[in-house]
C-alpha cells in the first residue's frame, strides 16, 4: 500500500477489511435505501464501498426527502418495498411511532448545520453574527430555502426571531423539487439556505459559510430499518456499515459531522503516531510528555492541527474561524525538533500552538487590522 493511496481507495481498504463478518450474513442481498438530502453526498459515495466489501447491492430509491405524496414519509405509508432509510431524527422518531419503521433499530449517523452560498463569483455577505446575518437577509433582493427541516425553521422560527419575517417574506421563495443551490446557481436567487452538505456539492455557487452561534440549528440524521423488510440482516449490516469510524472519514467530507467516534487527524492519514496520545484529548502536560518520550514531535503537531483546520474550518462544515495561519508554522516546528534533542524543553509552552484573536498582531504574523492601544501587536 503506498503511503499516496487515495481516502476513497484507503477507507474501501478498512472497509473490506473491517466488515468481513458482515458480508457473511448478508451476501447477496438488494438493500432498498431512501436517504434525505442532507446525507445524500455521504450516502453515495459510501454505497459502492459497501457492496465491493459484501457482495450486496445498494439500490437508491430516494435521495431527498421530498414533498406531499412523495414524500418519504408517505411513500412508507403506502407502503413501497424499502429496507433502510436516513431521515432527520424528528422525523424518523414520527415513523417509528406509526410502526413504518423497527423500533429500537434507529442508529444516529451525523449531525447537520444550516448554511448560506451565493452565485459563484457574487460578492459573499457577512453572515458572521446575528446582526450581520440580519442585514444580509434585509438587504438581500430574494431569498431561498428548502421546504425540508432547514427551511422550515428559517421560515417559522429564525426569521420571527430576528423581527424580519414580514419584510423577508415577499422575497423568498421555498424551493421543493430541487436543490436550493441549483436555483442560486441559475441567479434565479441572490442568497439561498440549507444543510451545508447539499450546498457543497452544487456547481455554480460559492459557499459562504455556516449561520452563525445564536441562528444555526444543528440536525441529527439517523438511520432505521424499515418494517416489513425482507432482509432484517443486511439491513442491519448496512447501518452498522455507515455507523463506522472509517465511514465517519467520509462523513465529514460532505460537510457532515459524524456521530461515530472519529478522529479527523487519524494516524491513517498523517502517518505514525503513537497510539496513546490523542491530540483532542491532550492538555499542555500531556504534550510535553509525549515530546518527552518521543511519541510526537513539534512538526507532527503542526501538521495535525493543519490537517483539523482543513477538515473542519476550510472545508466540510466550513466553519471559516481562522482568518491567518503563520506561513512558516512548519519551518519553525522543524527548528524546535533540531534544537530539542540537544537541549532538552525550554519553557512550559514549548510546541504550544496558540490561537490569537485577529485584533493581536505578532511581529511575524500581521493582521488586517492596525494596532492600537487596544489592539497591541506582540
């Protein structure tokens, strides 16, 4: 295996590999799937790793909640052969009380904020706060969200909340048949809403970032078996499946954060670490004593805390919170790990990444803003 494998083609290696024992149970099988859109993305590129490592067959139904009779819920209720599916728990919890699907069977997959893209290229507004995302959505000349759970709660909740339903009203539109992102895409709206894993795969938009702290509503998405299925089994093994730590890799690709136990800077991707630190778990003490033992160096350090800014500030959930990243971060690592050898640690900090507000500037690193009395550069 060379160390440049691919993520799809690492994590179908784990799967093939950590999911023997399931395929044995259910070789073979057709598995009728219906996934809202929010885990969509996710769904389809995990579905082809499932059946290489089984020998079942994922067959999509449904890959959006839908609306009126086509709705998943009534689709169940018509009763359409369907073995598993992915729903926001809200209504996933309404289906179990009805007996559509198998109480006890429902296994919580990913969690799922609300974001905002623009037309590609537009200029992106300032959604960084309340009041920003307050001007924006006044200021905007119209406005779309999905008919599903994020819109639902922009159009009943957020908006009144804000004190702008009756101005932002006339302005939007709810969009049912499609991707709100394809409608921005078109320019047939300024500014559109929904669950950050259906923005980012859309061509045509631009991503402008999650809502902000006191506006976001964060969604479960969980899987359950549908009754009457004819395989319970590979039903079963499917959602085991997407309940994986490996899946979770994928997972929080598609702009989803995963509820499997996961570690983004996984020694897979990063190369060695030791297997008794854990960067997410680890206080200052417990850095400089693995520095001390040689589990981890300042460079190792650097590059996993890169790597956590990428998967979750830069990309997947997007949560854009780190402006600037010191340019020569890694040469200076690199400086810390010569001189360590010889001179044992200096200083209790030593390696510490630190994070300042972008109202601090340092010597080699400035910000945008100038000091001032109350904005001292360091």
């Amino acid at each position: 295996m060379t160390e440049n494998m691919s993520l799809t083609s690492r994590t179908a290696v784990l799967f093939a590999a950590g999911i023997v024992l399931l395929s044995a149970t259910a070789h073979g099988a057709d598995i009728r799937v219906m996934t809202s859109g929010a885990f969509t993305a996710a769904y389809l590129e995990l579905s082809p790793l499932f059946e290489r490592a089984t020998n079942n067959k994922i067959v999509t139904i449904a890959t959006s909640m839908g609306t009126g009779p086509d709705s998943i819920p009534n689709r169940l209720h018509r009763r359409e052969p369907v073995d598993v599916v992915i729903l926001a728990d809200a209504s996933l919890d309404e289906l179990i009380q009805d007996g559509s699907v198998v109480n006890g069977s429902r296994v919580p997959l990913a969690r799922s904020g609300i974001g905002m893209a623009v037309r590609a290229g537009a200029p992106k507004p300032d959604i960084s706060s309340l009041d920003a995302l307050k001007r924006t959505l006044l200021e905007a000349k119209s406005i779309a969200y999905s008919s599903s759970v994020s819109g639902a709660y922009l159009s009943t909740e957020l908006f009144q909340r804000l004190g702008i339903a009756d101005q932002v009203r006339i302005k939007s539109q709810r969009i049912e048949r499609e991707r709100v992102g394809a409608v921005v895409a078109r320019g047939e709206a300024e500014i559109g809403f929904q669950q950050v894993s259906e923005l980012l795969p859309i061509q045509g938009i631009d991503y402008v970032g999650p809502l902000p702290a006191g506006a976001q509503r964060v969604t479960v998405f969980s899987a359950g078996v549908v009754a009457g299925t004819k395989d319970l089994n590979a039903a079963r093994a499917f959602i085991k499946f997407l309940a994986t730590a490996d899946a979770a890799r994928v997972i929080a690709k598609s702009g989803l954060e995963p509820i499997a136990p996961y570690d983004a800077l996984s020694n897979t991707a990063l190369g060695p670490v030791s297997s008794s630190f854990h960067l997410l778990e680890a206080s200052i003490d417990d850095i400089q004593s693995a520095l001390r033992a040689g589990q981890v160096t300042c460079r190792k350090l650097v590059e996993l805390n890169l790597a956590r800014i990428s998967a979750y500030d830069k990309s997947g959930l997007g949560l854009n919170a780190i402006q600037t990243i010191n340019s020569h971060a890694l040469q200076e690592a690199e400086r810390l790990d010569r001189a360590f050898g010889p001179s044992g640690p200096v200083g209790s900090l030593r390696c510490i990444l630190v994070l300042v507000r972008d109202q601090l500037e340092t010597i080699d690193m400035p910000t945008n803003r100038e000091p001032t009395a109350g904005n001292p550069r360091l």
